[in-house]
C-alpha cells in the first residue's frame, strides 16, 4: 500500500530509504530539510507502507518524494526529487509502484508531465531502466553551478 508521509512519524518511516539515495545527509538533516520542504516547496513525500502484512515494520522499504510546479516550458509539473528503495529490499517492485502511484497522482491533479532527473553512473543504470520501461523519455541535459 503506498501513503503519503503527513507526520512527522511518517516522515522518520522514510529516513532509511532516502538516506540510501542522499547519504551526504543526516538523518536529522533530511527529516528538517524535508519537513522546510513540506511547508514551502510543495514538496510530498509518499512511501510503500507494509505493516498491514507485518505490523513489526516500522521503516518504509521505499519513498518517493516530489512536488508540483508550474513552468513555462511543460505548464502544470510534477517533478520528483527523489525516489529510492533500501538496498536489501531491491527487486520488490516498490519503486514501480511509486512511480505508479506518482504517476496517478499527477493526471488526477492535471499536470501535463511527469519529470525527474537521474546521475549519470552505472549505480543508476537499473533506475535508468525503470524509467524507460515506465515510458520517460531523456529529453534534456540538467546543467548546475556550484556556489
């Protein structure tokens, strides 16, 4: 079952996973940053949510997180910043679900695209897969300045 994170009970379940894709963060870094996030960015975090089949879980084995936006370019946007599964729970299918879920989401809230942008390393390559195989296409190159 995939819920979206609105306490901040909710948001710890997700720490794990998000540390495993942003492990230049703390866990009490991530948990500020997206709580500032929640509050000013529009920012959403949802995670895949198995204690109705073990109630012992008390860590999401996936998250994803994302928020909407509106561009010149695309118009009404869903951008996810982050999606990541806990290593040991990788090959489950839980990040097809969230892009699924993310996915569904963003027609319901009539957006007109769906967008994220992925390293370039071979540690992404089955992220890059998925992506293709949810029919993203690479559409532009993302270019940054480091202040």
């Amino acid at each position: 079952m995939i819920k979206i994170a609105q306490t901040e009970a909710d948001i710890q379940r997700c720490i794990p996973a998000m540390l495993a894709l942003r492990p230049h963060l703390t866990a009490e870094k991530a948990l500020e940053q997206i709580v500032f996030m929640q509050k000013n960015d529009r920012y959403v975090v949802a995670y895949v949510d198995n204690s109705d089949r073990n109630p012992a879980e008390t860590v999401a084995p996936a998250a994803i997180g994302y928020r909407y936006m509106n561009l010149l370019f695309s118009g009404k946007t869903l951008y996810i910043d982050d999606l990541s599964t806990l290593p040991d729970q990788r090959g489950n299918g839980y990040a097809s679900q969230l892009l699924d879920f993310v996915i569904d989401e963003a027609r319901k809230a009539g957006c007109s695209v769906v967008t994220l942008d992925s390293g370039h390393n071979p540690q992404r390559y089955d992220a890059h897969r998925l992506y293709l195989n949810k029919r993203f296409n690479i559409v532009s190159h993302h270019f940054a300045l480091k202040l």
